[in-house]
C-alpha cells in the first residue's frame, strides 16, 4: 500500500516569487492536513481538508493557501514567498478527519527561499 | 491554549538500556495523543496511537501511557538499539488541530 506521496521534495524559490506544493494521501484517505516544520518554530498546523473542504486552519497569514480535489489529491500554495517561509512543509493523511484518525506523513516538501 | 512540552530535549544512552520519554500537555481535553518518530530531513513516522478513552498502547520494545486528568504522557523504549536513534515527537488533538511537543533528539550508541 503506497504511503504519502509529496512533490516536490526540494525547491529552491525567491523572494516574492509563490509555490505550489502537492501531496497525494494514502488510498481511500480522505483528510489532508498540512505542516510546517521550523527549526525555531517546531511543527505547526497549517490547514486540514476533508472532502474537498477546509475544515480547520491554523494561524498563518492569508499567502497561504490550500486545496483538495475530489480524488483527496491536495495541494497548498504560498504566495509572496518571504525568507522566513523556508522550512520542511509536511503532508498527513487520515481515513477521516484528523480530529479522531491516526494520521499518516509524507517524507515532506523542503522549501528554501533565498 | 494548549502547550505541548517534552522533557528531555535530548538524551544520549547506551545500547540495551530501557528509556522513558515525556510528555505534558496543559488542556486535558483531547482527542487523542500519537507518538512519531523523525529521522533528520524526514517526514513522521506513527509510532502510538492513544485515544483519550484508553490509558495505553504497546508495540513491539514500545509502550505509551496516557494520564489525561495529570496531562502526562510516556513513551517507554525497551532494551534501545542504534536504530532507535531519532527524535520523537508527541501529539495531541484537540477539537480543531494537532498540537506537536518540542521533540526528544534520542541518540542511543553502541
């Protein structure tokens, strides 16, 4: 059974420029949820999508953005990349919402910004 | 607001010892509490997985306990191997998100 699927698994952007990153869940998973992962910062939430509808966000600025489609693909994008946005951004998948599921990571997206 | 702290931050032991990982968290209101493990430059690996109606889980050298009235939990690695050597993270789930612990860096030698 294949695991979490992330691409790409490193970038490297600019400042100002935006990225598009994208996790495919295990089969038959229907939650995704997105991290991001800071040495200074640790782990932190970014957004979940169950059904293709975001049900919980956490606190990040509006550059951030998310989506899924109706094969529970999901992608996330940053727009205006800054410096401080260079991190391991981490997918998870769970059967259901992640509120009551185990949840399930992808080797993660490591964006660097210069 | 929920905060999620790991004691150690880091621990270095001798292979075979037995270890005892923390976890505190301070809003007894949980979902449940998972236990990963992170290689560096890797992605999570689900270790545990405890709801908040039970009080532990074993597999393999691992057992979690959890205590939600003290907001504790423990991850026990038995007889530790070389393998072992990573950090792992505790989790806990709340009604909206998933809230991670600082992380135990676990270096276990030969």
């Amino acid at each position: 059974k294949a695991g979490v699927t992330q691409t790409p698994r490193y970038l490297i952007k600019t400042r100002g420029q935006q990225v598009t990153l994208s996790c495919s869940p295990i089969s038959g998973h229907r939650s995704v949820s997105w991290y991001q992962q800071t040495p200074g910062q640790g782990l932190q939430f970014l957004f979940e999508y169950f059904s293709e509808t975001q049900r919980n966000k956490g606190n990040f600025p509006g550059r951030f953005s998310g989506r899924q489609f109706s094969n529970s693909r999901s992608e996330m994008n940053v727009s205006t990349l800054e410096l401080g946005d260079s991190a391991l951004y981490l997918c998870a998948s769970s059967l259901w919402t992640g509120v009551t599921g185990e949840l399930f990571f992808g080797e993660g997206s490591r964006l660097t910004v210069l | 607001k929920q905060e999620v702290t790991q004691i150690p931050a880091a621990l270095s032991v001798p292979e075979g010892e037995n270890l005892v990982l923390n976890c505190s968290f301070t809003d007894s209101a949980i979902y449940n509490l998972q236990w990963f493990r992170q290689d560096p430059g890797k992605g999570l690996t689900s270790l545990l997985l405890i709801q908040s109606s039970q009080r532990e889980q074993t597999s393999g050298r691992l057992n979690a306990s959890l205590d939600k009235s003290s907001g504790r939990s423990t991850l026990y690695i038995a007889a530790s191997q070389p393998g072992d050597s990573a950090t792992y993270l505790c989790a806990v789930q709340g009604t909206d998100k998933l809230i991670f612990g600082t992380g135990t860096r676990l270096q276990v030698f030969p």
